[in-house]
C-alpha cells in the first residue's frame, strides 16, 4: 500500500513574503503546476495557494503584483499530513470527517518539514493506477492458469489416446472414450474462455497472411462434415466469389468466427440443414467478406435473439455460449461487425462483415514429411505425465522410445546405449538438461553426436539460443503439439537443410 511521500508532487516550495508578481513566473514556467505550498523560513507549511487564485490576481496592474505579498492571497492553515501515512487511510479519514478538505488541497511533511504538496486527483490517480495495476495482473494470472490448465488436459488426453489405442475390454474402453469426451469437452472451454479474454484485453494479436478464401471454406467444410452427419443435420457449404481471390487476413481466426457460429447452429438444429456462405467482393478498401451461418432451428424470441452473442443469457450450452463470444470478440478485433437475425418462420442467420485487404498471392503451406525408418528415442523428464505424452506421440509416429527420469540417467543412457534422438526436458532435479547436453556432447564416438531437442516451456529466443550453444539440434515448446514434434522429427532425423544448419551451430 503507498503512502503519501510516495505520490505527492515535490514541487520546490514559496515564500510567505515573496510577491504576487514573482508567483506568477513561477506558474507561468510550469504549465502543469496546479498547487504551490507557501512555507515559514524553517520551511513549516503556513498555507496554499491555487494556480486559479494567481492567474485572477495577474490581471491586476503590474505595480500591484510587485507590492501584494503571497501571504495575502495564501490560504492560510492547510491541511498538513506525515508522509508516511498511508494513502488510503488518509483518503478514508477525510472522506469520514471533511470531504471538502480533498478539494482544497493538503501539504505533506517529514517531522514537520515542507516535502510536497496534494490534492484530491493525488488520490484519484493513485486509486485508478492500483486498480489497473489489479487488472493487468489478474488477467495476466487467468491467462497463465488457464494455459496450465489446458496444457494439463491435452497431457491427460493424449494418454487417453493412448490407451485406446491397445486392446482394452469393453468396459474399460467405454470409460476410457467418455473420459476422452470430457477431456475435450472441458479442454473447449477453457480455450474459448481463455481466447475470448485474451482477444478483449488485446492480448492476442492478429496475424494476417495471403489466404486464397474458398480454401477457407474447404477447411470448414472438412472440419464439420462429420460432427454435423452424426447430429442428423445437412452441412451446405459455398463460396460465393472469385476462386483466386486471395485476401491479407489471419485466416484461423476467420475459421474461429465460422466455428462458433456453426456449433451454436448445429445445436440449435435437430432436423434439416446448416447453411455456411462466405462471400468476396471487390471493393475500393480491398474485398468485402460477408460470412453467414443460417440454421434450421425452432422461433427464436426476440429477448433471446438480443442475447445471442451473450455466453450465460443465450440459453445455450455454456462452451456454446463462449464459441459465439468469442466469434464476436475476434469479429471486432478484425474491425468486423456482427449481428443476428431471425428467419423467416423459424431459426436464425449470424452475419459478420469485414473489410480485408487483397493479397497478390497466397503463402505456400507448409507441410512435414516424416518418412525416416523407425526411430529409437530416450525421453528424459523428471514429470510422469510429460513421458507418457511424448511416449504416446512417438507411438503415434511409429517410433519405439525408452524413458529416464534426470540428465545423470540420460548420460548414461547415452553411453551405454544407442539412439536415435534424445528428447531433453530443461528443468530436473541432480542434472538439468544443458547440463547433461554438455556432457552427452563430451561422450566419444556416435554417443556424442546424437541429436538432442530441448522439451520446455521457456523457448524464449534467448533461451533456444542457449540450447543450442550448449549442443542441442532444437527446441519443442511445451505442451508439445503433435503437428511441431512431427516437423522437428523430419528436420533432425531425415537431416533437412535447416537441421544440418543448427547442428553445425551448436
């Protein structure tokens, strides 16, 4: 909690016995001066004067402001406070016994000596900076928890996929697939939460590129076929413009849009179809996208119509509520607009709108192409779950692994037996990952020159470089995404370009 010495302004005192005249070319040096203290010659506070009182006096013939005295336009008596009282005490107190006092200004003293002067926008300032001070780092501290959280849930369903993957009785799949719904259901949730909040604060900036837009409609469509044939609902799709025209958008958070409108409209339908249109025109701004999304559900009310992009006064699913706030959140971040509207006779249409530039041709997508035989790799991590995931993800690639739990059984290992690549968490206990790097590269023969990535979540650019200096090939950001490990695996272990690069500079 700040006390008053802290905020106060500092601004060097004046004489009782100075004159008018003098005070003016004091304010008039110092624009942003509102409030002066006047002090005895042992720099006792004796009273106050306004900026508002100096400049009324200014008009006054100038033999006048050279013989009036400060002491006669002071206000005499201020209120006078210890610096080391804490703000809002002082601010309580007052408030209590005389507000007005605020308004008028106070002096703040150390022992009694002049230190600077206040008045109620002190307080003010103070107040509003603490209390977005509070809001920066509670939404710093929600993001952070809900980034664990989820990096937790895809840990728990990757061993779920795991697990299905072997041969299990009935009852033990059926529970294993109903924990891999809620898994999913809950890892939704806190990823549209977590998105929305993210996109509201500005936290999470956009990233344009070239999109060829009916790709973006093929990427929906294949998206959403399925889930919308096992609800008994027909998905029609169309792009509704030129088949080259490529716009400078950030083409997952278009998708984002689409993928809240169409779970909110395959919720709401039962029978029938869902309609998804995006249409580009050209224009003088560059191209006018019109997404639309119409559902075949029942009569929307008015008063629900109105709530629609409202997660708890929609009347929908909670994690169908959050898809259509965070399509609206992400709409405005792309200076978008969106509505709803009722159809005629029953259900509803969502409609957003945006200008995007138009690209010259669109970014070439890039794809990873593990093809190398068979691969042998020691997992090194000190967490269960983290093993069992990556475990899991070289299963998934085919490829056969063994795990050690610190970097001194990782050096072992490494010396005692042969592998392919060597996935190297940073942080353990006895021997951290450089470390054991360090010593891995030290090793004579093969041992020494096999490939190591880093496992963690500090890939910082000042921490990747560190990795490699101390003889790692590359970093995988955790939690490690099936898509990354994959590209990282190509570029090592198939000995592309890039790898070879960072291998001579490690």
């Amino acid at each position: 909690m700040a006390s008053l010495d802290r905020l106060i302004d500092r601004r060097a005192p004046v004489a009782a016995d100075s004159t008018i005249a003098s005070l003016i070319a004091v304010f008039q040096a110092d624009p942003d001066a509102a409030l002066l203290a006047v002090v005895d010659g042992s720099l006792r506070p004796v009273g106050l004067i306004r900026r508002e009182a100096v400049e009324a006096l200014s008009t006054l013939p100038g033999a006048l402001t050279d013989h009036v005295l400060v002491r006669d336009a002071m206000t005499a008596g201020p209120l006078v406070v210890e610096g080391h009282v804490l703000a809002s005490q002082f601010r309580e107190d007052l408030l209590a016994t005389d507000p007005a006092a605020l308004t008028r200004g106070f002096v703040v003293t150390r022992d009694g000596a002049y230190l600077g002067v206040g008045d109620a926008l002190t307080l003010l300032s103070h107040r509003s900076g603490r209390a977005r001070a509070n809001r920066e780092a509670g939404a710093a501290l929600t993001q952070t928890l809900a980034a664990e959280v989820v990096r937790q849930l895809e840990g728990a369903q990757t061993f779920v996929e795991g697990l299905l993957r072997q041969s299990l009785p009935a009852d033990s799949r059926s529970c294993a697939k109903a924990l891999e719904a809620c898994f999913g259901d809950v890892q939704r949730l806190m990823r549209r939460a977590a998105g929305m909040h993210a996109t509201e604060l500005g936290l999470g900036a956009l990233a344009p590129k070239p999109t060829i837009l009916r790709d973006v409609m093929d990427g929906i469509e294949a998206r959403w076929a399925c889930r919308a044939a096992d609800a008994g609902v027909t998905l029609l799709t169309a792009y509704d413009g030129a088949p080259d025209l490529v716009a400078d958008i950030d083409d997952n958070a278009l998708a984002e849009v689409f993928d809240g409108l169409i779970e909110r409209a395959l919720d709401a339908t039962r029978r029938g179809a869902v309609e998804v249109t995006l249409s580009a025109r050209p224009a003088l701004e560059g191209l006018t996208l019109e997404g639309r999304v119409r559902d075949a559900g029942g009569v929307i009310e008015p008063a629900r119509l109105a709530h629609i992009f409202d997660p708890l006064q929609s009347g929908a699913p909670l994690a169908v509520g959050l898809g259509m706030a965070h399509a609206a959140s992400l709409a405005a971040a792309m200076n978008g607009v969106i509505r709803a509207e009722a159809n005629p006779g029953s259900g509803a249409s969502v409609i957003f709108e945006m200008i995007a530039p138009e690209a010259a041709e669109a970014s070439p997508a890039e794809t990873a192409a593990f093809t190398s035989a068979t691969a042998h790799i020691l997992i090194v991590d000190d967490n269960a779950t983290n093993r069992m995931v990556a475990e899991a993800l070289c299963e998934m690639f085919d490829c056969t692994s063994e795990q050690v739990v610190d970097g001194v059984e990782a050096v072992e290992a490494a010396s005692q037996r042969g592998f392919d690549l060597i996935l190297m968490d940073i942080k353990m206990p006895r021997m951290d990952g450089v470390a054991a790097t360090r010593a891995i590269r030290a090793l004579p023969g093969a041992a020494g020159q096999v490939p190591i990535v880093a496992l963690t979540a500090n890939a910082d650019p000042a921490d990747v470089r560190g990795y490699l200096e101390a003889g790692m090939n590359d970093c995988v950001e955790k939690p490690i995404k099936a898509e990354r490990l994959l590209t990282v695996l190509d570029q090592v272990l198939n000995g592309t370009e890039e790898s070879a690069t960072k291998s001579a500079a490690a």
